[in-house]
C-alpha cells in the first residue's frame, strides 16, 4: 500500500499557502488590515478594485493573506466555525494587535491572556472579529518564555 504522505523533498514547506475572506467594504477592510499587518512586518502585496494581498513581497513561500469582494457578485457571509489565527512571535504583539484591531472597528471575542484549560499553559490567545464579522486569533505559542 501506497504513502499518502509526501516525502521531504516534495514537502512545499507549509499547510497553508493562502487565506481569502470576502468583505462587504473593501475600503473599510484595508483600513483595518493595513495597520495590522504593518505591526506583523508585512505589507499590501497586490491590490485592484475586487481584491486586497498582504504577505512578503520577498518571499512567495509566506502564505498571503486576501480580502475580497465575493466572485459571485453575493454579499459577503461569514463562516459559522470559521476562524484565521495569526501566529506571532511574543505575547505583547498579540496584546497590540488585539488592541489596534479594536480601534480600528473589530470586536472583541476573547481578550488576550493564557487559556491553560482549553491550550496548555504557554499558550497566549487573543481573538476578535474584523469589522465584516470574521473571526481573528493573535496566538503565541510560548508566551512564558516570550512575553
């Protein structure tokens, strides 16, 4: 029986090569994302009037980040179990980011600190919703050792 899994050298070095969420206000998303991804040491990659990248412009081996009018002309949704969580170097980050999201018109859906019940306890998590109702997570996986 065959390996389903895919040697080392055919590894593409990561799960996700890119995230898309519809928005209702373009606008109003890169006013939000902008700044978000600025503090991550990201910036805007393509823009044209239906779509918005973020990532590394050096490195095509970063996933992007999209935002986007629906292809199909339908108002944007949100969806029900659906979350995008930024993995981040130190816990103050997830506190700044969490903190300019809320500024800039997303809400809170669960304020930064450890979850040691749900995630063990080195694990610092903050989540939100950006301004068209997407569910965000600003995560540091060792937030003890990196505040």
């Amino acid at each position: 029986m065959g390996s389903h899994l895919a040697s080392s050298s055919e590894k593409s070095g990561g799960m996700i090569g890119y995230v898309t969420l519809g928005s209702s206000d373009l606008a109003r998303s890169k006013a939000f994302y902008d700044p978000i991804f600025e503090k991550m040491g990201l910036s805007l990659c393509f823009e044209d009037d239906q779509v918005f990248c973020w990532g590394d412009k050096s490195d095509e081996a970063v996933p992007r980040f999209f935002v986007c009018t629906p292809f199909d002309d339908q108002p944007a949704t949100v969806g029900n179990g659906t979350m995008t969580a930024f993995r981040l170097p130190r816990a103050s980050m997830v506190d700044d980011l969490h903190s300019i999201g809320i500024k800039l018109g997303g809400t809170d859906e669960g304020a930064p600190g450890f979850r040691p019940e749900q995630y063990g306890d080195k694990f610092y998590v903050a989540y939100m919703r950006d301004p068209d109702g997407n569910k965000l997570a600003f995560a540091c996986y060792d937030g003890i050792a990196n505040p």
